[in-house]
C-alpha cells in the first residue's frame, strides 16, 4: 500500500488520538519501545497531514519551508528506517499557525462571537461552541447541543433531499440579554423553529417560559441554501421590550421575502404587547427576490444589507443592485394603512465601482462586517455578476453618508412604461416620510400612502473616498473580517486597517490600509494570499483580536488562522516589513511580533529600509567563466508578478541599471542572472532589486592570473596534471549518474506496471499523491 492511501485509510480507522493533542502525543511516543513506534507514530502524521495542514503546508510560497522539508522526511522514513531525530523536530516546531476542527460535514455558515466566553457555531442538527484558543481542542460530543427536525416524513413527502434539506440547519442565533441566553432558530425541515437556550448550550429549565418562542416562519428561511439576516435588539422598541428582526424567506415556495420584526412580549407577564411587523406582502417595489446578507442596531434604526433585482432598471433589462434599508426601531406600523407593515421602511442602493467617465460596477454584495464598538462605518464586498466576467472589490460606507442618502430625493415610476425618475420635492408630505416618531400610528394617511409607493431613494451611498480599498479580477470573494490596528513606534501613532477577505475556492487575501499624509487620501495594498478551506469555499469568517485569530468555515469543517504569521510565514525582511502586525530584528535577522526598535515599513515610505540587513556576497572568478548570480527569494504573491532589475557599480561608471542580451547578460526563470565570458571590466557590484528594495548584492572579483600562460615548463606541467584531474572527476561524476538515471528508470518502470495493475478499467484521473 503506498504512502497516501496508507495515510488516508488510517485516519478513516482511527480519527483523533484519545483526546491528547498532538505534542503530547509525541512525547508519549518517546516513552515507548522503539519497534512499537512507527504505527502510532504514522497515526499521528496522518491526522495532522490529512486533517487540517495539507492546504497551509503545500502552498506555493511554503513549497520549500522547512516544516515541508521535515513532512517529506516523515515520509521517507517510512520506507527507510525510525530516528528520534524527527520526532524531537516535531514536538519542538510544531506548526501552529493554523488549527482545524470537523465534526464532518455539517455545513457551516453562521455564528456567535463572543470573546469573554467562547464562539457557538450553530449547523446541521446541532449547536457546536468551539474553543477560541484552539479550535482543535472542541470536542463535537462535550462540547455541542442536539437539535433534531422535527418534520421530517412530511419534508421528504414535498421532494426534498433527506439528508440536506430535511434536516435542522440552524440559520440564526444571537444573545439575548446579557448575554448568558442565545435565541437560535433553525430550518427545521423546511418547517422553520426557533429556541432560547442557554449560552452553556443546555435547555432551559422546565419553569423557564420565554413567551413567543416556537413557531420560527419569517424568523429564519425554509431553505438551507437561502441566505437570511437576523439581529436581536433588546432597546428601543415599542415598550422598549426586546425583538428579533430578520430578512428571510417567509413561505415555502419563496414568493415571500420579508424584513420582519417579531411580537413584542412582556416577559415578566407573558403578555404580547405589540404585534408584529413586516413589509409589504408580493410587492416588488419593496422587495425583489432579495439575497440577505446581514442586519445591525444602530441608534434609533435597524440597518439592512441585500441584493435583489432592481425594479429601477427593468425596463431596460435584468440586473441585480445592491442595498441598505432601515427601519425605525419605534416604528408600529399605520392606524388604517400598513397596520401590520413597516411605516418607516426605506432603501437605497450602494454603490460600489472603480470610477471613471463609464464607472465599472461591482453590483451583487455578498457580505457586511462592522467593527464591534464602531457604529461609523460598514464594510463590504462586492462581485460582478456571476454569469460574466469575475472580479471583486472591498468597499467602505460610512454611517454618516447612509443617513444623507435617506435624507435625499425619493425615486418613483409615474406608470409601467414610465422611466424611474426623481420626485419633485413639492410632492412629499410633511412630516418627512421615513423618519422616527414616537409613534407611528398618528402619521397622516397621506405619509402612510406615500412611503407605500415610494420606498426607495433616488440617490445611492457613495463608498468612501469614492475608490474601493481593494479590487481584483478573476476572483469572487465570499466573506470578510476587518481590525482596526494602531501601531506606536517612538516617532509617531500609525493606525491601519487590515482586511480578510475569504473567496470560494478556500483562499483568505489579506489588504491593509492607510491613510496617506502626502496625498491625503487612503491607500491600501495587498499583502498576503493563504490557503484556508481550499478547494471549498469559505462561508463565513469571524475575528478574534483577543486571541490574535481569524476563524474561516466551509460546509466541512472551521479553521483558525493565526494573524501574526511573522516568524512562520516571512523569511526576509522585505516580506516581513510589510507586514503591521510584523517587524525586522537585524540581529537575529529574523522577523518578529512588532515591537519598538524593530524594522517596519507598511506604506513603502522608506525605500531601502531592507538594504542594511542584506548580505553582500563575495564571488571569486576566473576570466571568460560564466557567471550565475542566484536571486530566488520566496516573494508573496501580490509582490511575484512586480518587475526584478538588476543594477550595476563600478568606479568608471557609477550605477546603472542592466539590459539583458543573449551574449552577456541573460536572467533566468528565477529572476537570476548569468553573465557570459566574464572580463576584468565586469568585476564590481551587482544589485537585484525589486522596485526601490535590494533584494540580493554580489561583490565579483576577477582572477585575471589564473588563466595566464605559464612562464616555466614546471608550471606548465603543473597546470596540465591539474586539468587531467578534474577531467577524471568529471568522467567519474559522469558515470555515476549515467548509473542512478538507468536505475531510476526502471524503478519508474516497475512502478509504472503496478499502478496498471491496480488501476480501475475506468479510472479517468490519476490518484492524488495526497488522499
């Protein structure tokens, strides 16, 4: 059995080690017999390989890490001989820059944060709450919460799929109080349901009542694959009693997407109070097939974000636009009209695109994080429409911008075949539709009739400095987490903005920002692109800035990422630099988690800032030889496809830079450079740059004597037994290889006959080396 299948087999057996981590698991190891090692020894490569490392290890910029070089090792020991010496190296550089956790594939797409106790993820049948520290360490039976469907004979009757869609897929959850409650609804089997449970993931007890809970229609969708929103918000509600809102599916067969807001019930007398709220029931005008993607509290307003089709654009075709909408939170509908529907309800479209006389639009929004704490801004990401050409962009909206758009021009179309044109502002009533009051119930008719037939605003939320931060073709992104970062040096207080955005094929791209004093403008760069889920996409990302990590979901498992990859991730200071989180020590010539004192240039305003840290390497050559100056330095990326220039020094002519020709200078595949017939007027200094930054220096000095003629017959014999030696060097060095090619060849051979002989007849695709 070859290696891969032998390391996919065991872990099917076997799965975790008997709940040690790994590094106890090795120093178990070291305690036993030798002849009893290897088995348990292969069992615990195995899960860490196939379980959560292959896609960090395996990378393009870590193909030749030193963690890789070691996992090959394991793998030739296996058909070679045992050293400690591996075992040691282990337990001692453990790669813990990112952690997995899988209780199999239970589709992972929403969750619960909550830094002073832990994050609940809730997903297929059950509530898992993993630990933060170390996702590795949640155990799926101790540390989760069973919630079984209910119906599901009845949703396998309607033609849905037993094992996906007639299950419980738990869509929401959010705190309640003070934060020791989660109120959690699920699909249910396409029957929507919804529980209040206690943040320890247990039941309430028996004389626990929460009125309202049960019935979970318009607060969580029908279907799993449908996107919702939902926020609890405990203040400033009718009666000020606390509510969830949602945006869901409200039906079924889907023909009824809502913004909705529950029963506002007294909990102390169980008594309902005001009912609940929604919007218009089948009118495109407010909503059109809308894909939710999140919902917040800010101040007197509950803020939601969505794409649907654009009722403004379809008399010129089809097209999707992105938009915010709010409500009033005190909003209690109209006395006569809109009784049971929203009388503040409003929206707007973002607009997210690259600027220009014909802007480019990124329309379809695909998620929204805020800060905790900073109600100022929301950020986004946008995509192009999935049918044509891919691309994608982070945009920035502020608070203050959103509120102006509602303060602006209402749109309206006078009949079907009419264009959507701005209102007069002679024609809006007095008080202004769409803003708070205490009760919404005396608004005139003439309010209640207008912001009816007119819920959507002529002007669209501008993003901020009117540029994405960051956009990049031939990529869909899937989700995103921001941190605010400040970083204090003895000079002056930076302050960053650092991006992840996560995209379907499982990759995280990290973007920091900055404000530029010069310009002064925002400028932003793309640091870093790593494997997380890959090839799965990511479905939902969370941020830990207490525990330095970013936790990334697929349908199959979570993965933690630690964000101060310095050591682990950089190995030169031009990388490292970059980085905000990061800083060039010069003396251990190793980068470190930023401290005062160490070497730090995110906006490249420094140029050079590296030179001091690189060796100058001294090269001895003999006249006429052919000369290969190496530059193969591991770059990241967003910095591989910038252009690499080598400069030379010399006293006659100072700096310059080289132009590369077939008889003198030719750069290699690895952004080297070889220089024909070396000459005594190429000695000096060369430099590989990459922009203003020195990536590589060689000093060369030319042996003009060593090839000069011999001036007596002893050196001439001398010179000539010299030659005869290397030339039998070479004749040796010849053969041997001629040997090992032959040797290899039919070792390929025999290997090639086996694969055949267990090859299936229709076995297409050749294994993976990496089951």
């Amino acid at each position: 059995m070859t290696i891969h299948h032998r390391l996919a087999v065991n872990y099917q057996e076997h799965g975790r080690t008997d709940g040690r981590t790994r590094k106890e698991n090795l120093f178990f190891l070291l305690r036993r017999p030798p002849e009893k090692r290897e088995n348990q020894l292969f069992h615990l490569i195995s899960i860490v390989v196939i379980e959560n490392r292959i896609s960090f290890l395996f990378q393009s910029s870590h193909r030749h890490s030193p963690q890789n070089c070691f996992f090959f090792l394991i793998f030739f020991f296996f058909s070679n001989h045992f050293s400690d010496f591996f075992l040691i190296y282990l337990i001692l550089f453990g790669i813990d820059h990112i952690k997995s956790f899988t209780c199999g594939k239970l589709y992972y797409r929403t969750s619960y944060l909550d830094a002073k106790r832990s994050t609940s993820a809730p997903c297929e049948d059950r509530v898992i709450r993993i630990n933060l520290h170390n996702v590795s360490d949640t155990n799926c039976e101790t540390d989760s919460l069973t919630l079984d469907p209910s119906h599901v004979t009845n949703c396998i009757s309607k033609g849905k799929s037993e094992f996906y869609d007639c299950r419980n897929h738990v869509r929401v959850i959010q705190p309640m109080g003070d934060g020791s409650r989660l109120y959690v609804c699920g699909t249910n089997a396409h029957n929507p349901k919804d529980w209040v449970i206690n943040a320890n993931l247990t039941h309430l007890g028996r004389n626990e009542y929460v009125p309202g809970v049960g019935m979970g229609i318009a607060k969580c969708p029908f279907d799993p694959s449908d996107n919702s929103t939902a926020v609890w918000v405990e203040r400033g509600n009718p009666g000020d009693l606390p509510a969830l809102y949602s945006g869901t599916n409200a039906e079924f067969t889907k023909a009824d997407a809502v913004i909705f807001r529950t029963d506002l019930y007294n909990y102390t007398t169980g008594r309902r109070e005001f009912t609940f709220k929604r919007t218009l029931k089948y009118d495109s005008k407010w909503l059109d097939k809308p894909n939710f993607v999140g919902s917040y509290d800010i101040g007197d307003y509950v803020y939601f974000f969505f794409r649907e089709t654009a009722v403004e654009y379809i008399n010129c075709g089809k097209n999707v636009y992105s938009r915010v909408a709010r409500v009033c939170k005190k909003d209690n509908g109209g006395k006569n009209i809109l009784s049971q529907n929203w009388a503040t309800f409003l929206k707007a479209r973002l607009n997210c695109s690259i600027p220009g006389e014909f802007p480019f639009y990124f329309n379809e929004i695909r998620t929204v994080y805020k800060v905790p704490g900073d109600d100022t801004r929301f950020y986004a990401v946008f995509t192009t429409c999935q049918n044509g050409l891919t691309g994608s962009a982070i945009c920035v909206f502020t608070t203050a911008d959103v509120h102006t758009a509602f303060l602006g021009k209402f749109k309206e179309q006078a009949s079907s075949s009419s264009a959507w044109l701005p209102v007069l502002s002679s024609k809006v009533p007095e008080p202004r539709p769409g803003q708070c009051v205490n009760d919404t119930q005396t608004l005139p008719d003439t309010v209640l009739n207008f912001i009816r037939n007119h819920p959507l605003m002529d002007e669209a939320v501008s993003h901020e400095s009117g540029v994405p931060v960051f956009f990049k073709g031939d990529v869909a992104f899937s989700s995103l987490v921001v941190e605010r970062l400040k970083v204090e040096d003895p000079v002056d207080v930076k302050h960053y903005t650092v991006y992840y955005a996560g995209t379907i094929d499982g990759k995280v791209y990290k973007v920091v920002q900055w404000f530029d004093k010069t310009s002064q403008q925002g400028k932003s760069e793309l640091l870093d692109i790593f494997e997380v889920t890959s090839p799965e996409p990511i479905r939902m990302m969370e941020i830990s800035p207490k525990h330095k990590s970013i936790y990334a979901t697929s349908d199959h498992r979570i993965r933690q990422v630690n964000m101060v990859m310095c050591n682990g991730r950089y190995d030169n200071c031009l990388r490292c630099v970059r980085d905000p989180y990061c800083g060039w020590d010069k003396e251990s010539n190793s980068c470190k988690p930023y401290a005062s004192g160490l070497l730090q240039d995110v906006s490249s305003s420094s140029p050079g800032i590296c030179d001091a840290c690189i060796a100058k390497k001294r090269l001895l050559v003999t006249w006429g030889q052919a000369v290969h100056l190496s530059c193969a330095i591991k770059l990241p990326e967003p910095m591989s496809s910038m252009p690499v220039t080598w400069y030379y020094y010399s006293r006659e002519k100072g700096q310059y830079q080289l132009s590369f020709r077939p008889d003198k200078y030719i750069q290699t595949a690895e952004q080297g450079m070889v220089i024909m017939g070396v000459t005594e007027q190429e000695a000096g200094r060369y430099d590989c740059r990459l922009g203003a930054d020195t990536l590589c220096s060689y000093n060369i000095t030319v042996d003009t004597q060593r090839c000069a003629a011999p001036s007596k017959s002893h050196d001439y014999q001398k010179v000539y037994s010299d030659w005869c030696h290397e030339f039998e060097k070479y004749k040796m060095a010849m053969k041997t290889w001629e040997r090992r090619q032959l040797q290899c060849n039919s070792r390929q051979t025999n290997d090639s006959a086996s694969s055949n002989q267990n090859a299936h007849p229709n076995e297409i695709y050749p294994r993976s080396p990496l089951v």
